[in-house]
C-alpha cells in the first residue's frame, strides 16, 4: 500500500493564538518602548495587525500616562467591595514613583495562563469564566492564609503585573473581579486613565511601567551649537557687558 505523501508546512502562516510576551514586546522593542508607545499611544511602536488572543466581554483598558494619582479608583473600589473608604483593602493600587509619576495596578486577566493560578500550592485560585470575565477567583476555604491562617505570598510573588495584595485583617488575596463585569473604578476616573474596552496591555511588572514613563517624560539636552556660533555668542555677551 502506497505511503501517503507527507504535507509539507504551510510558510507564512501565524500561528493560533499568541503568547503575552508577542502581545507585550510586538516588533521586539522593549519594555518602555511598549508602555509608551502601545498601551499608551504615543506610536513607538506598530500595533498587531490583528490578535488572534481571544479577549474576554469585559477588561480594563490602561493609558497610564494620564493618571493624576487621585486614587478615586481605589475609594470606588474599596466602597464597592468593603463599604468603606479604605485604599489599601481596594483591589486596584496607584503605585507611585519618583519623579512624581503615578499609575493604577490591577488584575491584567491573564486567564488559564495566570501565574498566581500555577503558583498557589493548594489550587485556592481558579479562573471564573461564568461571565466570560476571565477574571482570577479566589476559594478562601482552600486558600493558606485564610484558612490555616497562614503567610503563602506565592500568588503575589509570581504575578508578573504585581496585581495581588492582601487584606490587613482577613489577609485574603485581593484581585481585581471586575465588579462581577460593571468595575466601579472605570465610572470615577477622571482622565479615562482606566476604561473599559481600551487598550489591554500584558502584564508588565511596575517598575518597569515607571520606567518606561520616566523616560517619556525626560527633557531633551539642548541642541549644540558649533564653535563659530559659540564664539558669536561669547562676542555678543562681551559687548552686552561693555555697554
């Protein structure tokens, strides 16, 4: 019996799906030069023609560079899952940095590639795709430090956005559920730092998205200027001084 021809490979073709790092890096440039130019729109860089990465109905769009630092975000937040005013139990954080640059940090929906999932040793964290959100819930039945009243931090360490803290008194993991799909932080942003439907960025480590703005913000070296109109200039300010 004949043997079937083997099918030669398709060139050309772009393979089903892409990773966070081919939606974070793009064209190769690094990180600050994606935080810049494509979460944040300056066009550093190409955006992808198209992505084949299935985003779920409701995520939260970033343009870090508007932030204020108002932190409303984080008063929504707090009110909205804790009925209180209190920052640091939101599950949205305003980091800030020198020289005065201030961003929000909150779960990038990282779905079944989520880090914090393959990190926690009791599997306390599961993806809900009840509404399509694929935001990260959490099984405090399961989970060490609520249960066994215990100090795992693994979650937090292996997220690569830094999107996990803790409760200070029930020292639960706090991340971002969306609201159960209508997040109360996007409705108080005053400069649309944070909507939703905008642009998804991967997650990027904090300091790196500093980084990156940081050096969006640098002033220029001035312009120099040649020997001849150095000593132009030097003449000019010996005649002021004289008269």
């Amino acid at each position: 019996m004949a043997e079937k021809p083997k099918e030669e490979k398709k060139t050309g073709e772009k393979p089903q799906g892409v990773s966070r790092r081919e939606v974070l890096v793009g064209t190769g440039v690094g990180v600050a030069g994606l935080v810049i130019g494509g979460a944040v729109g300056y066009g550093v860089i190409p955006k992808p023609e198209a992505l084949a990465l299935a985003l779920p109905e409701t995520w939260i769009g970033r343009n870090v560079a508007s932030c204020t630092g108002c932190r409303l975000c984080q008063v929504a937040c707090s009110q909205t899952k804790e009925q209180k005013i209190q920052p640091g139990i939101a599950r949205v954080t305003v980091q800030m940095y020198y020289p005065g640059v201030d961003f929000p940090v909150l779960c990038y929906q990282c779905g079944e590639d989520a880090k914090c999932i393959d990190a926690c040793p009791v599997k306390a964290l599961t993806v809900d795709s009840s509404k399509k959100l694929n935001t990260i819930k959490v099984d405090t039945t399961k989970c060490l430090r609520t249960a066994k009243n215990g100090d795992c931090v693994l979650c937090a360490d292996k997220c690569p956005g830094g999107a996990v803290t803790f409760h200070p008194t029930t020292k639960a993991p706090l991340i971002c559920d969306l609201c159960d799909g209508d997040p109360a932080c996007t409705k108080v942003c005053p400069k649309g730092t944070i909507i939703n439907q905008g642009v998804k960025m991967a997650a990027v480590s904090p300091d790196q998205i500093a980084a990156g703005l940081a050096e969006a913000y640098k002033v220029p070296p001035p312009p120099k200027t040649s020997a001849i109109l150095q000593d132009a200039l030097a003449m000019a300010a010996d005649d002021a001084d004289i008269g």
